[in-house]
C-alpha cells in the first residue's frame, strides 16, 4: 500500500511539473488575440467597481501588462533610465526586482514591451533592442542578446516595441534591420536559428502571430508600410501586401480565422483582410474597413463580428468580418483597449475609464465603469484576466480587482 501511495505521489508531482514547465504565458492571453477563458466572472459591477484586492505603486513609468502565472506575476517599468523586471507573489508581495538595462526616456517614456513567461523562464525585449531571458524564480540572467550590435537591427522613432514570440523552443523577434530583419533564436540558448531579410524595412511597434495552415507554419507581422509572411521554419519571404499610416505604427497583433488574416492599423488606415493559400504562399485581399482603426488598443473577434474603437473618439464599431461593413456604431466612452472573457468585453479607456460591455445584435451596452484610482500618464497597458481576477497597469501602479461570481 505504500508503495501504491509513493507511486500515485510520484505521478503527481511529476504531471505538474510537466504542466508547470510547460506553461506559456504571453501578450493578449494564449493565443494574443485578447480572449481569456475565464468563467463565473461578474456580469454588473458595483456602483463604485469591484472590490480592489490590492495595488503596488513604484513600478516606473512605462506601459507593461502584467503577466500572471500558476504562482507568481511579473511586469516591467522604468525607473529614472534604467529598466526593471518586477517578480510579485499572488497577494502583490514583492518577491525580487532586478535591472535589465538602459529603457527609454524620451517621448512617452518607459518599458515598451510586456515579458513573455515559458517554462520556467522570462524574455524582455528592450527599448534598445536588448533582448534578456531569466530564470523566473530568482531573476538571474540566463542569457542576453543585442539585437542591434550582433545582428544590424535598427531602432524607430519611439523605441523598438515587440512583445515576444514563442513556438516550443523557437523565439522569434523583429531585429527590422537590412539583413537581420526577423529572426529565429533558440529560447534556451539565445543562438541564432535562421535570420531573415524580410523586405528590409524598420520594425513597427508590432508583436507578430504565428499561423499554423494546413501545409506551412507561418509567421505574420507588420513592418514599417507592409504586412509581412515569412516560412516559420527557415525565414524565406513568402510575401508583403502594403499596410501604410502617417507614423508607421503598426501596434496590434494580427489575428487569423479560417483561412483569413486581419490587420488593422491607426492614424486612419483601418483594416485589411486577406485570404491565404493553404501553404501561405499566396494572398488575396477580400476587404479594407476605416471604422476600427485603433493605434495600439487593438480589438477582438467573436464568431463573425469585430469589436474595437476607432483612433480619433469617434466611436466603438461591431464590423462584420465576412464583409468589412459596419454593422453598429457608438461613442460610449474614450478610443481604447478591449480584451474579452465569459461573454462580455472590458473596454479600457485612454482617459482611464475601465467598463464592463455587454455586445449585442445591435448595440453595445455599458453596464458598468469606474475611473482608475492609481498611477500617472497614458493608459496604454492592456489589462489582464486571471483566476477571476482583473489586472490593470497605469503607470507606476498595478493594481488587481476581485471580479469573480
């Protein structure tokens, strides 16, 4: 019997471990589109929000999410003009706070990029284009790479911003050099897999997706005035289709359903979706829409409708995805960020609004909202949604709301 018991014990700690070394947490929930699984959450808040279960402030400026694992939750900040990664228990205890580098100070200053969690491990790609990986226990360096002196990448205007990306073993990352445009690494190791010259444009602010078809994996992001697609396995240019805006911001992740990509861009330019070759080689465009033509607060699909706010205040857009029209539009709030969870979107404004909308046939219904109590500067962050918990970064503050049932 106790051999029995021994073994069972042994099973189990072994299946966490497993589960535990394989978790992956990273920009905009699991599959960066802004949709998190979370269920038995709140479907009105009280008058004032829901209850604040703690806030830590000092964190520096910059615009960071936070990144909630099984145990522990990590986010980033500048502190004077130096970047730090921050490691807090479940309950906001500090746990350790480590320097990363040089971050940026000028326009709109502090952390761009939020860190990407895998196994085990943090990634933080900074302004500068250093890019670190460290045990995420203790924050010891494990290794660092600058993209800028050992490939020829290039910074933009307003720092290099990319939230990392992981597929097993493979990190990839937007150097936006002439030569080294993308690039592949080995995540253990910070040695280069493949390098790729793209179509040599600079870096756009934007955090790439993955997009497994059903003959080729590959990868898709924007670069200065182009949507690029790139063979996942060996970097080869599959093609571009041009993307363009006053700035060359490029902010939102794309996103991809059954057969079809969408990128959406600010200042203007709007959406664009196309329609790819089963082996990604191809593609053809099927719409442009200028409704949502969000900067960097980016939008979320549900079934066949695209929820997001548009760049210049003047409204929040439901536009149907087979078609490119739109289908409603309203001014409940600010230009901002939306995420979704149990049926409802959080829409979070640039004036620090955080609602709680109901998306319907034919409107969207506020059905709560409260002001951000905590931090200074824009509200850029994109919030969070974990274990029934809403995380929100402002500035030099994150704090954690009990949305829960």
């Amino acid at each position: 019997m106790l051999k029995r018991v021994s073994s069972l014990i042994g099973i189990m700690l072994f299946t966490n471990s497993l589960i535990i070394s394989q978790e992956i947490v990273q920009w905009r929930g699991s599959h960066r589109d802004g949709k998190y699984p979370a269920t038995g959450l709140m479907k009105n808040w009280p008058e004032k929000g829901p209850t604040l279960l703690w806030h830590v402030d000092n964190l520096g400026s910059g615009h960071t999410s936070a990144v909630v694992t099984t145990d522990k939750i990590y986010t980033a900040g500048t502190i004077e003009d130096t970047g730090y990664i921050f490691c807090f228990s479940k309950d906001g205890k500090l746990i350790w706070k480590i320097p990363y580098g040089p971050e940026w100070t000028e326009s709109f200053p502090g952390t761009r990029s939020t860190p990407l969690y895998v196994g085990g491990n943090l990634y933080m790609l900074s302004a500068f284009g250093k890019l670190i990986c460290l045990d995420a226990d203790n924050g010891k360096t494990i290794w660092n790479v600058d993209l800028f002196s050992r490939y020829d990448g290039r910074n933009i205007k307003w720092g290099i911003t990319e939230n990392l990306l992981v597929d097993g073993d493979v990190l990839f990352c937007t150097p936006g050099g002439e030569q080294d445009n993308l690039l592949a690494m080995d995540r253990n190791t910070g040695k280069k897999i493949w390098s790729s010259p793209g179509n040599g444009e600079l870096s756009a602010y934007c955090s790439p997706l993955l997009v497994k078809l059903q003959k080729r994996t590959v990868l898709v992001t924007h670069t200065a005035n182009s949507i690029v697609c790139l063979d996942a396995k060996d970097g080869s240019l599959l093609w571009t289709h041009p993307q363009t805006n006053k700035w060359s911001v490029h902010a939102n992740t794309p996103y991809f359903q059954d057969g079809y990509l969408y990128c959406v861009s600010g200042y203007g330019q709007g959406g664009v979706q196309l329609k790819l070759a089963a082996d990604g080689s191809a593609k053809q465009e099927m719409w442009r829409n200028t409704s949502i033509d969000n900067r960097m607060g980016a939008f979320v699909v549900l079934g066949d409708r695209i929820y997001g706010s548009d760049d210049s205040n003047k409204g929040w857009y439901c536009v149907d995805w087979k078609t490119g029209h739109d289908i409603y539009t309203e001014k409940m709030m600010g230009r901002g960020t939306t995420i979704w969870a149990d049926g409802m979107l959080y829409c979070y404004s640039d004036v620090g609004e955080m609602a709680l909308v109901k998306p319907t046939v034919t409107g969207f219904t506020k059905v709560s909202s409260f002001l951000v109590p905590f931090g200074e500067d824009q509200h850029w962050a994109h919030p969070v949604i974990a274990d029934g918990t809403l995380y929100i970064r402002h500035g030099g503050s994150l704090m954690a709301y009990d949305i829960g049932e």
